[in-house]
C-alpha cells in the first residue's frame, strides 16, 4: 500500500516533535499502521526554520493552502491554534476531503458541532488526541478503551502551567502574583498566561471530555469556568491542614436531568491519587459504573508527548483510511445519530460540598448566626473550625476565621447563604467559598 500523505501546518513545538516523532519511530509506525506515514508539505510562515526542522524530507511553503490543495496528500494535521484562521483551514481541509489531526482544544470546545458536522457530510475523520491532556491517551480511553460503560463522571488536572503554580504555592507558602512571576521565569507560564490561569483552557478540553464521555454536543459556551487567581495562601494552607488539597479541575458529571460542566479549584482529599499530582503534571480520573475508577497520568504539555498523540492519530487513520465511513470509530465516541439532548445544568442547580472561610468578629454568637442562615438554607454542616487570624495575617486577636466544611448542597442554595452572611456586620471580609469534591 502507499503510504499516508500527511501535510502539516506549523511547525513549531508540537509540529517540531511530530516531524521529529514520525521520523525516529518510522518502521515500528509501519508495522502498526499496516502502511508508511510520511510528511510530505510542510507550511510555515518561517520558511526557514522549517527547513532546518525537515531539511529535504519534505516540501516547505508558506501558505497552508497550498498544501490543502494538493491532491496528493491525505491528512492535513492543524497546530496553527486558536479560532481563527485555524477554523478556516480546518473547514477547508475537509470540504477538499483531507482527513484532519488536530491539537486544537480552543477551536474544537468552541466550533467543533461545526466542524464535526461538515467531515460527517464529507465521510472524512477528525481525529484530536493531543487536544486533551498531551501526551495521555484520553480520548481514546473514554472513547474506545471505556466504551462498556457508562460514565458517571470526568475530573482532571488538565492544565500543567495552574498545577505548577498551585504546588509552588503550597510548598512554599507563596501567594499567587508571587509565584506566577517565577513559573514564567521558568517557563512554564506564557508572557500572557490568561487563557491558563483564568481556567480557560481547562474548561475547553472539560467540554471535549464531556462530549465524549456522555455523547452530548460541544458547547463550550454553557461550562462554568472559574481560575485561579484569587486563591490565597491562606486557603492553600488550611486545606492542607484539613486533610485537602487544592487543584483546579475540569469536571463533567452526569445527573438524572443534565450534566455538570464546570471548571475551578478543587478541594481534592489527600488520600487521592489525583491530589499528589504535582508539578505541570496531568491526571484525570474517569468513574465508569462496570469498571469504577480509572486514572490516566502523564505529561500533559511539551514538544514530543504532544507529538505522541499527534502519530497516535495519523495512525489511526492510516489503519481506517480505506474502511467505509459508517465502520470508523466516532469522533465524539457515540454514532452521530444517537447523541444525547441532555441539557448542561445552569451552575445554581450544580450540587457539590463547599469549603468555605469567613473573617469574623471574635464574638459570642456569631457562630450561631452564621450557622443558622446555612440551616435555613437546607444546607448541613460537615466540620467548623476557628482559628485565629494572627496565625496567617498578623491582623490581632480581635478577629478569627471561621473554616466550614459543609455536605453536598445546590450551589443555588449556598449562594443565597452566602449573601446573607456576608451581610452581617460581624462578618469583616468577603466570604471565601471553594467547592469541595471526594472523587470517591
């Protein structure tokens, strides 16, 4: 059989690793794939240093049109990022009937209904491992490995550059600006590190997972996302002192009416594999009801463990490339007739526990008050600690931090809780809340 003629468009980090992969691991690749694999256009706007990355292995050009218009190539991998003129290229890639490899989280979480649509009407795949997760084979788990089951729910550390910074600050009791300046130091956040820290980023490979996992449409626009940059020390350090520790999720979880979507910092108990994910490792953990819990750990990030989901995909479809369209794999894991309509609850009606801390006024009573809105509420009570202000903030004993951990409730319920407590005037600081999950 010939072999697979892919076109890649970019050829930066990840694009580097896949060239660099695809060569290295060229015959065991053919031995698995049935047939060869090759790179045959690469389009860079840097035309010269993708010379230097292919040398003559492959045609170099600067419009990636050009290799979308040539008949001789298969599969047009995308990691040119973003919505833009990624979308544009993706689209047209499919409407000449060239498969598509993709590593864009952002573009599938925000338009992949779309684009998912238009390679149906043109019986071409869209494969998307190393939009989830890097190097860790996610998508394939939840979509081929899982498929017995049905999943109960999704949570993962998706995002290394918010892990990184969260393990810092709890290892060195460090607030946020603090170590977010050293973690660019690094390198391991952007110059511009919105679209991680802000829970973006997480939140798109959140909706890719749920799609997947429950065969519901993408719809990125209906997630809770929620980052990290207001966490304090503070928190960090009386989570630890709990029992807990604090990682941002992605979170899909299945109801009888709808499915949770959500993004934020988690208090996570110690006891979990998931909560010793350090560094800007990534984990997720999957919940089926016939196998249970499952974990999936890895590097999530980087020029070749990206990569190595890149060839996972071309290898796929150099082994379904012949195979009529209706015995391929799904993309979204169920047939495209048969997604699910469930809804994506609004976040008032998401239920989950809450970790919640309150600055008072060292006075009798106040306990009480406090207590009794949450009771009002619906709301029960876990565990309530106090303990002085001046052991964190230096700030005297004239105040103190109330610590309450509470059983599951409607976050609706709490939020109406909350207002009223933090209309006490013996409540002295904006109320902390950070939701709590036992991922048991």
């Amino acid at each position: 059989m010939r072999p697979v003629k892919v076109g890649l468009l970019g050829i930066g980090t990840v694009g580097s690793g896949t060239f660099t992969v695809l060569s290295r691991n060229q015959e065991e690749i053919r031995r698995r794939a049935g047939r060869g694999i090759e790179i045959a256009m690469v389009a860079d706007l840097n035309v010269e240093r993708a010379k230097e990355v292919v040398g003559d292995a492959a045609q170099v050009v600067n419009d990636a049109r050009a290799v979308i218009a040539n008949p001789d190539i298969d599969v047009v991998v995308e990691l040119i990022g973003g919505y833009g003129i990624a979308k544009a290229l993706v689209l047209e890639a499919i409407a000449a009937g060239k498969h598509v490899v993709t590593a864009n989280k952002a573009l599938l979480a925000v338009h992949g209904t779309e684009i998912f649509a238009a390679a149906r009407d043109k019986g071409v795949m869209v494969a998307f491992e190393a939009a989830v997760a890097g190097g860790i084979p996610i998508i394939k788990a939840l979509r081929e490995g899982l498929t017995a089951n049905q999943i109960q729910w999704v949570a993962g550390i998706i995002n290394g550059t918010t892990n990184f910074i969260l393990s810092e600050m709890r290892d060195k009791g460090l607030d946020f600006d603090v170590v977010l300046k050293e973690a660019q130091r690094l390198g391991y956040a952007e110059a511009d590190p919105t679209f991680d820290i802000e829970g973006v980023d997480a939140a798109h490979k959140a909706t890719l997972l749920s799609a997947i996992a429950f065969g519901i449409p993408v719809q990125f626009d209906k997630a809770h996302v929620e980052g990290i940059t207001k966490l304090s020390a503070t928190d960090i350090k009386y989570a630890e002192q709990l029992g807990y520790r604090i990682k941002l999720l992605g979170i899909a979880r299945r109801r009888d009416n709808g499915v949770e979507l959500r993004t934020h910092p988690t208090l996570v108990p110690m006891k979990r594999l998931i909560a010793n994910v350090e560094g800007a490792m990534n984990a997720v953990l999957v919940q089926g009801d016939a196998v249970g819990t499952t974990m999936y750990y890895g590097k999530g990030a980087g020029s070749e463990p990206t990569a190595s989901a890149v060839v996972a995909d071309l290898v796929d479809i150099a082994r379904q490339i012949a195979a009529p369209a209706a015995s391929r794999v799904p993309a979204l894991a169920f047939q495209p007739d048969a997604m699910s309509t469930l809804p994506i609850l609004a976040l008032d009606e998401v239920v989950t526990s809450f970790y919640l801390r309150l600055r008072v006024a060292d006075k009798a009573g106040v306990l009480a008050k406090i207590t009794g809105i949450l009771a009002e509420q619906g709301i029960s009570i876990d565990a309530v600690i106090q303990r002085e202000a001046d052991e964190v903030s230096g700030e005297g004993g004239n105040q103190t931090d109330l610590i309450i951990l509470t059983h599951d409730t409607k976050e609706g319920a709490m939020n109406t809780a909350l207002a009223a407590m933090q209309a006490l005037p013996t409540v002295l600081a904006p109320i902390v809340k950070l939701r709590k999950e036992e991922l048991a």
